[in-house]
C-alpha cells in the first residue's frame, strides 16, 4: 500500500494510512486476548460479562444477518437505543457487514427521527432501549427493517436473540480502507434540522490512537458508559478508546440502578456533563452539609479519610481521568470537586472534529480554561482575524452528508471552522470567550456576548442554567433555571441571592452587557418540552420565542418569576 504525506500543524509530516482501523484493533484483542471480559452489562443485581471472544461472536453473527439481507455495500444502518453492551455489538456488526452506522439519540422526538432516517436512506435499524419507544415509533418508516436488541422495546421484524441461533458467525476479518465511510454522526440541532456529519475509519483511528497516548489509557482502564453512544464524545471518549487500548466497558441497568452500579464499578476514567456533576455534589451535601464538610476537611488526617469516603461512595475512588464537557461548568463546582480529590478535566470538541480538541489534563492543567492546544498530538488550534476558533487535524469530518454549501462554508483552508469565539493565552491554554451567532446587538448599537456573561451568574449554586437575551433591548436580561439547590430555597432566599449575584456580575462587565433584569423559569429545561437539545445544549431560539412577552415587557423587578 503507497503511502501519501500529510502536514500536520505541528509542522511534522505523518503517513496519511499510519493508524489502525477499530475492525483492526478488535481481531486484535479478540485474537490476543479472547477470554479477557470486554463488555460488563448491568441487570440491576449484577453484572452479565462478555469476553472478547464472545463479542466477536456475537458482532460476528449479527454481521451474518444483516449480510443475509442483500443491502448494498456502505448501506446506511441506524442505532436506536440508550447505552447497552450490544449497541457496542452492533455497531462492529455493521462494521464487519461494510455498511455506515447512523446512531441515533435514545431521546429524539419522532420527527427528527423521520427526518435522519429519510435523509441517509436507512435500510434497517437496530432498536433496543429506550424510555418512550411507543412516541418514537412513528418516527420509523413501515418499511424499514427492525432488529431488536434483548431489551423491552418496541415491536421489530427480528430479535436480537433469534438471529444469534439462526446465522453463523462470519469468517472473514474485512479491512476497510481508511478513506472509507465509517459512521455518520447527525449533529444535535439547536437550530433547523439537524446535519450528518461523515467519519471515516482513517478519521477514528487517528483520534483514537492519539488519544491512547495523551490521556495515557491501558488495557487495565475500565471505562463506565452512560451518555449516549450516538454523541461523538461518548463514542470517541469511550467506544473508541476502550477498542484501542483494550479497555473494560460497563454499562448500567436503568437510571434508578445508576449510583449502585457506577459504586459497584469505580471506574478509572469518568467522563460526564457538568448537570450529573451538580446532582452528585447535592447528594453529598444532602447527607453532610456544607459547613460541616468544610470543618472535616480542615482537619489533616480525618479530611483526607472523609474525601476519600465521598470519592468511594460516588463510585470515583479509583478515577484517575474525569472530564467533564458537552457544557460550561461553573468554577466553584470544579473547586468542590478539587477539595475531595477529584479534579475534573474540561475538554473541548466537536463532532466535526470527533471531539478531537482540546483538554485540561492532570499533569498539565489550567484552572478557567479548556486546555492546553497542543495536549492532542498533530492537531493545529488557532484564533482567526475574526476571533474564531479554528482546528485543523487528520480527525476532521469528510464533510456534511448530502450537504456540500454548509461543508464548504465551515471547512476552510484544512480549517474546520468552530463558530466559538476564543482566546490562546501566552502560555497556550484555550478560552471560549463567546458563540459568533449567539452575540446580539442591543437598542444601543452595543454587541453583547452571553457566554461570558452566562457563565458568571452561573458561578451562584442555585442556578442549574442560565440564558442572556436581549437583541433590540436597551439592556440584555436572562431567564434562569433554578437547581435542585435552588428550589429547595424560601423564595425570598432565591430572590436575595440572585439579586446579590446580578450586582456582582453587572459590576464585572460593560455597561451594555450589565443584565436589567432576571426571570426565574417556572419548568425546567429538558430535551422533551424542547428547551434542549438531545446532547442538553440549551435552544437560544427557542427560549426567546417561550419568554418573549416577559423579555418585551416592561419590568416589575430585577428579579422575577414565571407563572406557572
């Protein structure tokens, strides 16, 4: 095989056909290493363990049946399922079969589920786990080839388990190419519908073998699995990355068996947004409140026995790597974090770039930033004349699927285009300093920036999330949602507090950019009433649309309430 050369943007040359497929790392380790447990699958009283040759025989199978199914070779093959040990089968299925995977989020509504379905001309899906199956149901087209995975879900043409007994596994041990189409990933959507993101086999391996190095990861790892599969971080950060460095997976039962089996599990390397990491931090100060914490803590040897008590009873005594992303999380959360023992790395991607962007790292860390640009090898970070974050790397997508416009609009130069506003300090750590289309332009002529600004009024622990509006105002204001801390406060509490930090942030801004004035949402946020996005980004539009007769209406306070 003829080897190309790629500049990278370290200046170094690398062969373009220099990493591994994930196909190549799985015969490896199922060669290698066949009875060592690769998957561990929770039932809510244990665990159901699947060794690597067990996985192959398994992916190997279903990549028999869906052979059987005379599909043209790259036939797109959607997933539909919360986290499971056979959505990792599943998609080596696919990859064994020569087909494209297209996963789906476990949380859609049914007509963007239609819509991926139709624009990537899915000829069958795998469907498992999933909380509302019978609302999703009709987003799937009649004549679309259901296979069900061994879960209570919604009626399919063919079980998971029947195929298993019926078909051999397949022999062959296939070696795509590494321009070839792996998986189109279909972006969240926070506004129109949403885009499919194309990854080759050459893009994944890039990514992944990288990142075996710089985290560092080993085959002792053990990895706990439980935002969704179809996110490109939890695939790169997990799938991925256990496939290359031969890590353990597992996976829990339900969301009421999650704190037992993530304590069950301890994982080494942790990764979650930043709401589980609240809800964590407020389960532990249910049972020892704040002050008292504080007074243990001080003390030498019983404070370093309690932090190491609350990181054991998180699940976390063994974590070595935990990243939080898909979010901004709030310093003083990362500060809590830190006085138990547990720094929390953020790390900064996109799925156009499979997540391939920047980190904080333990032995390399910046407390207030996203990371140091040259953590992850052969990947140029840069500011634009305009102020926008650039990357360029071998883990850049092929392009929007069936979308050439929209690729060559942000796919410049080798550059991907973020549309993140940022800032590199002196000595190279990465900044988000605001999102190109989120700024507006107040009555005043002023342009304002939310994110900065969002991120100071959520540094108060009674608010879970924050969103500043304000274009064609004189001054911006923000609709707030309270916490699980927060709504357990008297009103008056809430008001005071808010009241307090409004000032303290107007008092750290420009005059255009102070805030007149807050709402307190009466509901929370979520994915179903459609204030968030399947990967919880918050809907700008759609927050503006839901509040605008307040945000246009003259004030009765600085800081108010939404009727229920």
């Amino acid at each position: 095989m003829s080897q190309a050369v790629v500049e990278t943007g370290e200046g170094q040359s690398e062969p373009l056909q220099s990493y591994k497929t994930p196909l190549e790392m799985f015969y490896h380790w199922e060669r290698s290493c066949p009875d060592r447990v690769y998957l561990r699958q929770s039932t809510g009283e244990g665990f159901r363990e699947l060794s690597w040759k067990e996985v192959g025989q398994q992916a190997r199978t279903m990549a028999s049946a869906l052979k059987d199914k005379g599909f043209e070779p790259g036939a797109r093959i959607a997933l539909l399922s919360k986290n499971c040990a056979e959505w990792l089968i599943a998609d080596l299925a696919i990859m064994l079969a020569g087909y494209v995977s297209v996963p789906l989020y476990p949380s859609q509504h049914a007509d963007t589920i239609a819509y991926t379905l139709h624009h990537c001309d899915a000829r069958a899906i795998f469907v498992g786990r999933l909380d509302d199956w019978d609302s999703m149901e009709a987003g799937i087209p009649g004549t679309l080839i259901r296979i069900a995975l061994p879960y209570e879900t919604m009626p399919a043409d063919h079980q998971w388990d029947d195929l298993l007994r019926l078909y051999e596994p397949m022999e062959a041990s296939p070696l795509p190419d590494s321009d070839e189409l792996m998986t189109i990933v279909y972006t969240s959507g926070t506004t129109g519908n949403p885009k499919g993101v194309m990854h080759s086999f050459g893009n994944f391996g890039f990514a992944c073998t990288h990142a075996v190095s710089f985290l560092p990861l080993k085959q002792s790892d053990h990895f706990f699995s439980f935002l969704p599969l179809s996110h490109i971080a939890e695939r790169f950060f997990v799938e991925g990355n256990s496939l290359y460095a031969g890590a353990q997976v597992s996976f829990p039962a339900s969301l009421e068996s999650f704190a037992q089996d993530l304590v069950a599990v301890q994982p080494t390397i942790f990764f979650a947004v930043p709401r589980l990491w609240t809800k964590f931090q407020l389960g532990v100060l249910q049972k020892l409140p704040q002050a008292r914490l504080n007074r243990l803590l001080r003390i030498p040897i019983l404070g370093s026995l309690v932090a190491r008590k609350i990181r054991t009873q998180l699940g976390l005594s063994r974590a070595r790597v935990v990243v939080s992303g898909a979010a901004p999380i709030a310093m003083a959360l990362l500060d809590w974090y830190q006085r138990i023992g547990i720094r929390i790395s953020e790390g900064y991607g996109m799925t156009e770039n499979m997540a391939y962007g920047v980190i904080n790292l333990p032995k390399r860390y910046r407390r207030g930033t996203l990371g140091h640009i040259q953590v992850m090898p052969h990947n140029e970070v840069k500011i634009s004349a305009q102020g926008e974050i650039l990357f360029r790397s071998r883990a850049l997508m092929l392009g929007y699927y069936l979308d050439r416009e929209k690729t060559d609009e942000v796919l410049q130069g080798g550059f991907y285009h973020t549309g993140d506003q940022g800032e590199i300090d002196a000595d190279g750590f990465l900044r988000i300093t605001g999102r190109i289309k989120d700024s507006f332009k107040t009555s005043k002529g002023k342009f304002v920036s939310p994110a900065p600004i969002e991120s100071l009024i959520s540094e108060n622990e009674l608010v879970e999330q924050v969103c500043l509006v304000g274009r064609s105002l004189a001054q911006p204001v923000a609709v707030v949602e309270l916490s699980e801390m927060g709504n357990q406060q008297p009103r008056a509490t809430v008001e005071a507090q808010l009241e307090k930090t409004r000032q303290a942030v107007n008092r750290r801004v420009e005059h255009h950019e102070q805030t007149d004035a807050l709402l307190i949402a009466a509901d929370p946020w979520t994915i179903e009433n459609g204030m968030m996005t399947p990967t919880l980004k918050i809907k700008r539009n759609r927050v503006e649309e839901v509040y605008q007769s307040w945000i246009e209406s003259p004030r009765t306070g600085t800081v108010e309430w939404e009727s229920p």
